[in-house]
C-alpha cells in the first residue's frame, strides 16, 4: 500500500505539472513578439487588425492541447479527489487562496490600481488597472458565451462522464458551465494586459512581477480542479482565451495610443 499511495502522489503531481506548469511556459513564448510594438519609440503608421492571426493561431493552439487532454480529464480528477489531496491542509489552503484570487481577487485588484491612480495622479497605475480590467472584461464575454453554448457538465455534477455536453445547457444551469474555466480566463487575462503594460513602464517591476502573476494562474487552475469545479482541459482552454484577450487589448491600445478610453478615463499626470 505504501508503495501504491506513492505512485498515485507521482502520477497527480506529474500531471499537475504537464497541464499546468506549460501554460506559462507557453505565454512567455507568445509575448516577446507581440511586446516589440510596445516597446519602440513609436507607434507603427498604422494599427493592426484588432484580432491577428497570431492570435488565431495561439488560440488555435490552445484548443488543440485541450483536446488533447480531454482523454485524461477524468483520470485527472480522480486523481485530485483523492483523500490524501483532498485532505492535505497545504494544499486544500493553497487551493482556497488562488479560488478567492481568481475572484474576486483579479477583478479587486484592477479597480484598486485604477482608483489609486486616479486619487495620485498617476495615469500609469490607472492604465494597469484599466487594462486588467479590459481584458478580464473581454475574456469574461467569450468564456461566458462559450460557457452557455457548450453545457458541459461539471466534475461535481458528472463524476463519471466528462464527455456530458449538451448544447446551450449552460445557458441557465451552472453545474453545466463547465467549459471553458471563468477563473482560470480572467487570471490569465489580468497577468497578460498586467505583463505587457509593465514591460513597458516599468521594466524592473515586470522582471519580478510577471512571473509570480503566471505562476499564480497556473495555481488557480490547480485550485479550480481541487474544488471539482473544473476539468483539466476546461482549465486549459480557459487560460488560452485569458492570454489572447490580454494581448488583443494590450495590442489595441499599443496602435491606438491617444484613443477615446484613455483621453476620458485616464486622469492627468501631476505635476
């Protein structure tokens, strides 16, 4: 039995990892391409499309490895449903702080970065929060749609079955609004409008910051799979949708910089 209950603790982590540690792994693939617009001293003559094949094709992406790990969705939640994972006081506490941080923590964060920027007359913490909060918006809007369309049961409500779909079941029924992950989307968001704006604001702060922002979206979809709320490939797809619309919005106003958004909702700088 020991030696059983240690390959089932190598088989949850090793998985874990796979899914989870590689959607980080692919945002930092997918920025520095998108980042050189930003960072040169001026605008390029004119805007790009607002939604680009490079974003076609990341999401694109995404949805292929979702797929792919669709088979292992429900060897994955047994898995995490294990007593010992369950019952872990580390990893349950872990799971209940990134929960509370894919929301509300996110969405109070953007606003309070806003506002501070607003009451010091800072429009560069007020762009961070008015970016964050444009792209969770806008990833809230697809995931949301998709959510009502696909009517994929949740791992709670379908223990068995994570191939029970029924088209537009999520429409009014929450236990079927499984596909994509709403957390793991606005997580993902907020850390990549969040990444591209400090990269070019402050690049020291980005160094640090950006990564402990990936790593705590990945860690929300661990804490979205320990509450049975998710599937693995439900958090996969959610984090796709996150990164794209962090880039699209970033991408947008790196084109658009004296745009109608900012000159009503940004204060002036004081000084």
């Amino acid at each position: 039995m020991p030696n059983l209950l240690i390959h089932q603790r190598r088989r949850v982590f090793a998985c874990l990892a796979g899914a989870l540690l590689a959607v980080p792994l692919a945002a930092s693939l997918a920025l520095p391409g998108a980042l050189d617009a930003q960072q040169a001293l001026a605008p390029p003559p004119a805007p790009r499309p607002i939604v680009t094949w490079h974003d076609v094709r990341l999401l694109g992406a995404f949805t292929l490895v979702a797929g792919a790990v669709m088979p292992a969705d429900r060897e994955m939640q047994r898995e995490m449903q294990r007593d010992w994972v369950q019952h872990s006081p580390l990893l349950s506490h872990t799971a209940d702080v990134f929960n509370a941080y894919g929301s509300p923590g996110v969405f109070a964060g953007s606003a309070a970065l806003y506002a501070a920027g607003w009451a010091a007359g800072r429009p560069d913490l007020s762009r961070l929060g008015l970016r964050a909060g444009e792209a969770i918006m806008l990833s809230g809007i697809v995931t949301g749609g998709l959510k009502g369309i696909a009517g994929r049961a949740r791992p709670y409500a379908s223990p068995q079955d994570p191939g029970n779909w029924s088209a537009f079941g999520g429409m009014h029924d929450a236990a079927r609004q499984s596909f994509p992950s709403g957390h793991v989307t606005a997580v993902f968001a907020f850390a990549t409008a969040m990444d591209y704006e400090l990269r070019a604001s402050h690049p020291a702060v980005a160094h640090w910051a950006s990564p402990a922002m990936y790593g705590a979206a990945a860690l929300t979809g661990f804490a979205r799979m320990h509450a049975d709320k998710h599937w693995a490939s439900d958090v996969v797809m959610g984090a796709g949708i996150g990164l794209v619309s962090g880039l699209i919005v970033s991408r947008f106003h790196a084109d658009r910089p004296n745009h109608w958004i900012d000159r009503h909702l940004l204060p002036h700088a004081r000084q």
